[in-house]
C-alpha cells in the first residue's frame, strides 16, 4: 500500500523532466493510500545450481536456481523489471530526475501514479537472460483508469540482458530493450481548415509505436 500526496500538479506538465520523481502527472487524483503491487511470482529451475541472493520489497527468496524461468502475473510497474541498473532504478533510494531513474525514452505502459496491470516472463542462465511483458495502458495519457482493451492498446516489452565475463571477478552488463505501445495518441500536427490546433479529446487515434 502507497499514499503520494502532491500539491504541485502544475509543474508535471512540461517537456523538461520532473526532478520530483513522485510527482502525479493528472489532477483530480486523491492523495488516498492505495494498492501498488500484488503479483503473483514462480520461480521454476532449470537445474541444480543455485546462487544466493539478498531479499528486496519484490521477492523474500534468498537462494534461487541459476537456471531458471521466472513468470510474474498481477499488479506492478514495468519499471521493476525492465531496464533496471544498480545505481538508478529506484527513486525512493537513489536519483530523483525522472530521466535518470529511467530511461527518458522509455514509455512504458504505467497509469499516473507509475502502476499497471500485466504478466512477465524470463529466463535466466548465467551468461544472459530474456525477459518478455504485456501490460494494460491507461485510456488516456497519463490517466488513472486502464485501458483492459488488449487488441487495441498494450504495451509489449521485450530485454535481452548479456553478462559476459571480460575481466575475472568483475561482471560487465549489457542490454537491448524494445518496447512497442499501442494506445489512444493525440496528433497535434493535425489541424482543420482554419490551421488552428484541434481539441486533443476528438483526435484520439489507436496507433502503435516503437521504442528500442
């Protein structure tokens, strides 16, 4: 459970990246507490070999097998699994700028207050790791409510992680995300005859685009 409470709705709405990362992108959002996450999470092995890990507010597992398939189903945020790095992926413990707690070009399905409904797949062996997701977008930018409408608006995530061992004792770390949205989007370049913008309400298309 999680209750933000801000006053400075205004200052979301700007191109600049907000350096309050737990800004609320939407007014009319009640500062209530509310549920952030509840998944369901199995690991199946694929082997033997197991490796210690320290818990954290996701997992309390503290030995996991090296080989494995890990699937995630419920309420979470996109960004706990997806392009994670050790020194800015959280912005309750580390940075706070938006754009370098995350990608500033990652948009990843997430309602305002950073959650969304969806499933996840990886597959961990010690040299690499793919990870897949299919999450719910919100029925407007930004907005509070979710779009449940699969065939016309998602967003598909998918990771390739490689771990290859350069220099003993030391773990170099590389990653290639591609994120395809689809979703209701506002076309502002489009215009009516009178060349003024339109009312971005009447000009919600579902489109798709492509991230990498």
């Amino acid at each position: 459970m999680r209750a933000v409470c801000s006053f400075f709705f205004s200052l979301a709405f700007k191109c600049a990246p907000e350096t309050f990362a737990e800004m609320i992108e939407r007014d009319g959002v009640i500062p209530a507490p509310y549920l952030a996450r509840a998944e369901f999470h199995a690991v199946v092995p694929l082997g033997t070999a197991t490796e210690d890990v320290a818990r954290d507010p996701l997992s309390g597992l503290t030995t996991i097998p090296t080989r494995r398939v890990e699937v995630r189903v419920g309420k979470m945020s996109t960004a706990d699994s997806f392009d994670l790095n050790s020194v800015g992926s959280d912005s309750h413990l580390q940075f706070l700028n938006w754009t370098i707690d995350n990608n500033g070009a990652f948009d990843y399905a997430a309602d305002t207050r950073g959650y969304t409904l969806g499933a996840l797949a990886e597959v961990h062996v010690p040299l690499w790791s793919v990870r897949a997701g299919l999450m719910l977008m919100p029925a407007v930018a930004n907005g509070i409510k979710l779009d449940h409408d699969l065939r016309h608006a998602r967003g598909e995530n998918v990771e390739i992680e490689l771990r290859p061992r350069f220099v003993a004792d030391r773990v170099t770390t590389a990653r290639v995300l591609l994120q395809h949205v689809c979703s209701d989007m506002d076309f502002l370049q489009q215009r009516n005859s009178h060349g003024a913008l339109p009312v971005c309400e009447r000009m919600r298309l579902r489109v798709g685009k492509l991230g990498r």
